[in-house]
C-alpha cells in the first residue's frame, strides 16, 4: 500500500516536471497549467516571450511581454499598477475563463477581465507579440494584449479608437524607467476629420503629429511616403479612428515604438548582428516640438533666437513678459479684419488678403472644407469666421478659425500657410520688406568700398 503510494506520488512530480519542461518551450497556456516565475512562454517564431521579469534596480517582479532577445526590452505589462513581492507569483487560466496572475497566497492581483465566464479557454502567444485568450470550442476571441495596450507600439497594433470592437487604445507612459505603472504621458489618435497623433500630459496637449495625408503626417518633416510599406490610418468619421503599421525585413531587423516615462515617442531598431536596441527617431525633437511652445498667434523657429516670434500682422499680447522668454501669453492682431471693421465703422471697403508663409507646421484644429484647391481661399475670404487656410494634396482644403496654435517654421517640407491679415498690413509688410533690403544693401555697399579702396 506505501509503495502504490509513493508510485502515484512519483508518477504525479513526473507530470508536474513533463509539463514545466514542455511548458518551457511552449507558446500555449490552457486551463490547469501554470506558468511559475521561471519559465516562460515563447512565441513560435521566438521573437517574443511571456515571463516575469524585474526592472533594473528592482526585486518587484512582474509579468510582461518581452522581445525575445539578448536585450529584451518589455513592450507589455499585466501587473503595471500591482507588482509581486516576491517570486512566488504564477500566471494561470481560472475557472472562469480569465487569464490570471496569482500571488502567494493564491490571490488573484490582475485578470483579462472578461464576462460572461467561459468554461474552457486557452491563451497563445502569437507570433506578432499579441498574447490571445479564446474560446476553445468557438475559437472566439475573448481578451487580446493587443487591446489593452502599455507604453509600446507594435506593427499591426491598432493605436487609436475602433467603434467596430469598442475599443480604444492609448499608450501609457511608465511612470519611471524602473516602475512600470501609468505614467503622466499618453499617446492616441484625436478623431476628428483630420486625424493627427497626440501625446499628452496629464490630459494636455504635449505634442502633435500633423494632420494625415493619407500618406504621412505632415507635421513630420522626417516622414516620407516610404518611411514604412504598410502606414494604415482608418478614420469613418463617425468616431472609428486607429493607425497602424508593418514593415518588412523582418529576418535581418525589428523595430517598434515606444512612449517612455519622461514623454518622448521613440523609435527603436535592433539590426542583424546587433544585440543592442538603437533609438533612430524620437519626438519632441526640439523646443519648438513642445505644443503651443509660443502661444496662440506665435511661431516657433528652432533655427532662431529667439526661438518664438509672432505671426506677421501680430504683436506680442504682453511685450514685458515676451522679452523675458516667457511666450506663454502668445500674440495679438495689430490691425482688426474686415468684418471687424465694418461692424464697428471704422474704415469700410477695403478687403482682406493673405501672406502665404512657406514650410510650416499647421496650426491645430484645423477644419477640412470640400473645396476645391482654385477655391480654397476664397471660400475663406467669403467666411469671415475664417482666418487662416492652406491645401495639400492627400488631405484638401483646410481652414481655420478662433486662433492659431502649435505653428511651427520648418527648414524643409510642411505646407504653405496662408495668413489672413488686414488691408494695412499689406504696406507694412512691403515697407518692412523694402527696409530690410535697403540695410542689407547698405551694408554690403559699405563692404565693397572697404575691398575696392
């Protein structure tokens, strides 16, 4: 009898130890398995990985996804907000049907959350890093990695709003390097008519993309129509709007996106024969990245100094404050436009134009027209709500009205803003224009005669 014991016994650490082995490898976790702080499950292809793991300078232990490499870098977090204590923990299925992490005391401290219950459910670690919880009778779709995103942006992640499967992603920055739980920055797609990338912090504007013209974002001078094969923005206009992504070469190099803890969207790359990831973009790249860095009314040039001047036809709302380098208070028109004009009786008659400013980064919230380029501006001029408006080819007609913020100088690419101004600015502009060059021509004047005397 003490024998038939210890043989059942034996026989059950045996499964026990056939299962951690096979589970090791494997890329399947199905209902009473357990997946223990040491193993792992390994996508087929082996590019990515689900284990637990400890930030540096950390004993806290928590479970992640993982590229499968010499540097593994974590693109999602299950416990981002309740990190084990110890080593103890374990990743499981319960009998529910939710994937779970229990802790020592066998307590659940993150679940997929799904209702109703299912009463048998498997979860794969799929090729692409998406880790899949499904019904494995229907092969349902019950809870994905992919919809429940943390600071990284994987090709053919959905980043953004998708009312088809109501769901809507954002990046959530870590709150530090070494703490895995929600940061202060933020990053989406803003649905609107033009859709543009936002980051924000704590809820604010921190930086924009530029509206989409089908091909890239504009408001990146960087991005070309090949930056990537397989750029995808979806946008309904009735509240579905997600970008994604794919590339190829996949054998020979990776790369992904990622939103770090201290607000900057990066794009990492690990190329053949590397074992380090290399960040190859990033965004803010400079001061004038910063939304609003100048204010309303302003435009921010980071070839300049200062950085921040007004628009042509404004002037600094508070000249002591913008002397200090404080922009914040932004600009104001010098001279009222014509509708402002003729309700208040000064000087009827005279109509608006617009100086046309080269290589800009749009204002924010601009509004899409179905005008055709040969009537963008004057269907501006007729609308006296209208203060600004620019065409591009992949988006259309633009407008804008209220004000203008966010405006950039680039040295290359971006759009021809054109700026609507009063009738008097025209002189101006030319009188500014003529001194400029008559200094100009002073000076090398001067210049030769010390060459020729």
């Amino acid at each position: 009898m003490m024998l038939s014991s210890t043989k059942i016994i034996l026989r059950r650490a045996i499964l026990v130890l056939v299962f951690h082995i096979a589970n090791a490898s494997s890329n399947t976790l199905s209902v009473n398995q357990f997946l223990q702080d040491s193993e792992t499950l390994v996508s087929n292809n082996n590019r990515f990985k689900l284990g637990f793991f400890s930030p540096a300078n950390s004993t806290k232990r928590y479970v992640g996804i993982m590229f499968n490499t010499q540097s593994p870098s974590v693109i999602w977090v299950a416990n981002r907000d309740k990190p084990l204590q110890d080593s103890s923990g374990r990743v499981t299925i319960s009998e529910d049907g939710n994937l779970v992490v229990l802790n020592a005391q066998n307590k659940s401290i993150w679940s997929s959350n799904i209702s109703p219950a299912v009463r048998n459910s498997t979860a794969q670690l799929s090729d692409n890093g998406n880790l899949v919880l499904q019904d494995i009778s229907s092969r349902r779709v019950l809870w994905e990695s992919f919809s429940d995103l943390s600071d990284s942006f994987l090709q053919h992640m959905k980043l953004g709003t998708d009312k088809s499967i109501n769901t809507t992603n954002l990046l959530k920055s870590w709150k530090s390097p070494v703490d895995p739980s929600d940061g202060s920055f933020s990053a989406g797609i803003r649905p609107e008519t033009i859709p543009q990338i936002f980051l924000w912090k704590n809820g604010l504007p921190h930086w924009r993309s530029g509206p989409w013209n089908k091909q890239v974002f504009i408001g990146v001078p960087e991005m070309t129509s090949f930056y990537f094969s397989g750029f995808e923005l979806v946008n309904d206009n009735t509240g579905t709007a997600y970008f994604s992504y794919s590339y190829a070469d996949q054998g020979v190099h990776m790369l992904y996106l990622v939103l770090n803890s201290t607000g900057f969207l990066q794009q990492k790359d690990l190329y053949a024969g590397k074992n380090e990831w290399e960040v190859t973009w990033a965004s803010p790249a400079n001061e004038c990245d910063f939304y609003g860095k100048c204010g309303l009314f302003g435009s921010c040039d980071p070839n300049s100094s200062p950085i921040c001047s007004c628009l042509q036809g404004f002037k600094p709302k508070n000249q002591e404050e913008w002397g200090k380098g404080n922009w914040t208070n932004g600009c104001i028109r010098k001279t009222v436009l014509e509708n402002e004009r003729n309700n208040s009786g000064i000087e009827q008659g005279t109509q608006d134009w617009f100086l046309k400013l080269q290589s800009m980064k749009v204002p924010d919230s601009a509004v899409w027209v179905p005008s055709v380029k040969e009537d963008c501006e004057s269907d501006c001029l007729r609308n006296s709500s209208c203060i600004a408006y620019s065409y591009y080819i992949g988006i259309g007609c633009m407008h804008w009205e209220g004000s203008l913020i966010d405006v950039q100088k680039f040295s290359n690419g971006g759009a021809d803003l054109f700026l609507r101004l009063a009738y008097t600015e025209q002189g101006e502009i030319a009188r500014g224009a003529r001194n400029c060059c008559e200094k100009a021509f002073t000076v090398f004047q001067s210049g030769a005669r010390g060459v020729y005397e």
